[in-house]
C-alpha cells in the first residue's frame, strides 16, 4: 500500500516479454524450474473508489460499507478496520513506502516484467487482488491502454490520479467475490501471506472468475532468511532463524499461515483447484548490495531500503496482538533483526516464489 504522493506510482515498468528466466527448483539448487503440464484509538477517513460508471467489468461490484474508511492506531501505526479480516499490515505512509520499495525490486528480479504469465495480447480485463498502493495495477495500466485493469483492497490508499483503464475497488477477497464468471484474462496476486484463512477458495473464486484459457499469477514471500557464512547458517539461535519460527507460529496462531510460499504448497492447492499448465519459479533473492554483479547489487538494495521500512510494520501487530509481547521486547526483536540484514558480512538472502496456472480452455 502507497502514498498517494509516491513519485513511482507514476513510473511506467517496462512491458512483460516472451518467458526467459528459469528459477530455482530448490532452496539448495539456484537453476531449475517445475512445470507442472498435469496439469486502541479508532479514527475515520473518507476515500473513494476510482471505478467508473462505464467500466463494465466492474458493474458486477457493490457499494461498499463506511467500516472499511475506519482505521485504528497502535502505537502509532494506523491499521485498517474491516468486519471481516484482520490484517497484520499496517495501512500508513510508511508501510506504503516500502511496499512501492517492492515492487520496484521486484519488477527487476523478473526481468523488467510486471508478470510471467503467457497471456494472449492485448488483454480484455486484468484483476490485481490486494492491490495495495495500486502501483502494479497502475504500470499494467500504462502497459495495456486499452485493457480494463481492477485493483482490489480493503485500504483506500491508491492514488486518484491514475491511468483512465485503471480502477480501485475497495473489497475483502476473503469473503464472496461479486465479478461475474468469466471476466478476466489474468488474476495476479502478490504478497498476501498471513492475510488470507483459505487459499483454497480464494483460488477457486479466481477460477470462476477466469475467461477459459486464463491465466492466475501468484508471488510469494517466504520468512526464513539465510547466511552465505556457515555458522550463521546453521546457528538454530540467530535471529534469522528465530524470527521465522516466530511468525510462522503467528500465522497459525491467525489461522491465516505465513507458508504459502513454501516450495510446492501455491502450486499442488491450484492443481486440486482445477489448473493446468502450472509454472513455479524459486529465485534467491539478496539482502543489500553484496551482489556478485550489478543487477543483483541493485535488486538487493532495494531489497535492504524495503525490509527497513518495513520491518516495524511487518511485526508489530504479530508480535504484541498475536504473540501478545509488549511493545519493548517487539522493538528490540526486529532491532536485533535490522542490524543482522544491515550487515553485509552476513551477504543475507532469502527466496521468493512465483507460480503461474492456466484455467483449462474447456470443463
């Protein structure tokens, strides 16, 4: 989620090409890739969706209720209030720095591609669940002038100045998606671990929604982070350890887990879905720029100016909501865990995962 202000939602990614790239199939093998062919102050804010009269594609949405303007505070982070979800990520301009930080390294670790699906150009319709700040939405927009591209989000924090062909709903994903059958030729998700209680039906409501022969997109996160020194590789006491044994236990403590990035969980759920043709890439993504070439330096930068920013907001509910731990002993945690990827003697990394499926073109 982003400032409005943010000077890259305005920045325009370089078009999806022809696949190329072929990640890691393993977390100990960097070259492989898997292609499945079997396939507690509350205050209120007003906003308001960006969603156009004429935009047939999204007619088949409804109004939503004034609850989802309402925010709550704790310890100075604002965090949305919805009668259905509870979210982890705080909602505030800090929290939407370092999700516009992602996407910019992200963009980068795919090449220049917003996404890898093999879509049939140019797309009718594109739904982006879990939006955010709108910034991917928003560069497909540019991408494809003439494609009606929805964002989705239970926070009201895109920007109003956006491409004509882009649309922000404000819509909880968990609950009954109200798309017509058959509407888009992609569904891209991203980075909604801990946010959702059954990918199962999430996945299923995307099917639903899939022209035949459509496509779903899904990028990942994983918790644990790695040393490429040994003995803070195998040390089970150092942070990177300990702080993803930490909230891996919150998400299950949530009932909404934080391993849906885990090798193989995105990809075997959406062949019991119904998917075909189903791709997952693993790719090792670096912490700062220790990088052994410049791509890698500059991914891995971004990288680094993210995970601080966004460190306090990724915990702070977990910890002291879930975990129930007190404000100090949540600071000292994700200090401990700050000044570990701020070292670049560490050369810290972790792995991200990107699974693509097909909708089969007949039942």
């Amino acid at each position: 989620m982003a400032s409005a202000n943010s000077a890259s939602a305005r920045k325009q990614s370089s078009s999806p090409v022809p696949l190329s790239y072929v990640g890691t199939e393993d977390e100990a093998k960097v070259g492989s890739v898997n292609a499945d062919t079997e396939l507690a102050d509350t205050s209120t804010t007003s906003g308001g969706s960006a969603l156009g009269d004429d935009a047939s594609i999204a007619s088949s949405t409804v109004t939503v209720e004034e609850s989802v303007y309402s925010y709550t505070t704790l310890y100075g982070r604002t965090y949305q209030v919805s009668p259905a979800t509870e979210y982890w990520g705080p909602n505030d301009e800090t929290q939407s720095d370092g999700l516009d930080l992602a996407h910019e390294f992200i963009t980068m670790l795919l090449g220049d591609r917003l996404f890898e699906a093999p879509i049939v150009e140019p797309p009718q319709a594109i739904l982006d669940v879990g939006t955010g700040t709108g910034l991917w939405a928003i560069n497909v927009a540019d991408r494809f002038p003439e494609t009606h591209i929805i964002g989705t989000d239970i926070s009201a924090i895109q920007p109003c100045w956006v491409p004509p062909n882009c649309f922000f709903q404000i819509d909880d994903v968990q609950l009954d998606w109200t798309f017509g059958p058959s509407r888009f030729d992609l569904v891209h998700i991203r980075s909604l671990g801990g946010s959702v209680a059954d990918w199962r039906r999430l996945y299923q409501q995307a099917y639903r929604s899939l022209q035949p022969g459509g496509w779903i997109e899904h990028f990942e996160f994983t918790t644990r982070l790695y040393s490429r020194v040994p003995h803070i590789r195998d040390d089970p006491d150092h942070i990177f350890h300990r702080w993803a044994d930490t909230f891996n236990e919150a998400g299950e403590r949530m009932g909404k887990t934080l391993r849906i990035g885990v090798k193989g969980v995105m990809r075997s759920m959406l062949r019991r879905v119904g998917y075909v043709s189903i791709i997952e890439k693993t790719r090792r993504v670096p912490v700062g720029g220790w990088g052994s070439d410049a791509r890698d330096r500059d991914i891995g930068i971004y990288n680094l100016a993210f995970m601080v920013v966004s460190l306090e907001g990724f915990a702070l509910f977990m910890l002291h909501s879930i975990m129930g731990w007190d404000y100090e002993r949540v600071q000292v945690f994700v200090a401990e865990m700050r000044g570990a990827i701020m070292d670049t003697n560490l050369q810290p990394y972790y792995y991200v995962r990107n699974v693509y499926a097909r909708k089969p073109t007949a039942p």
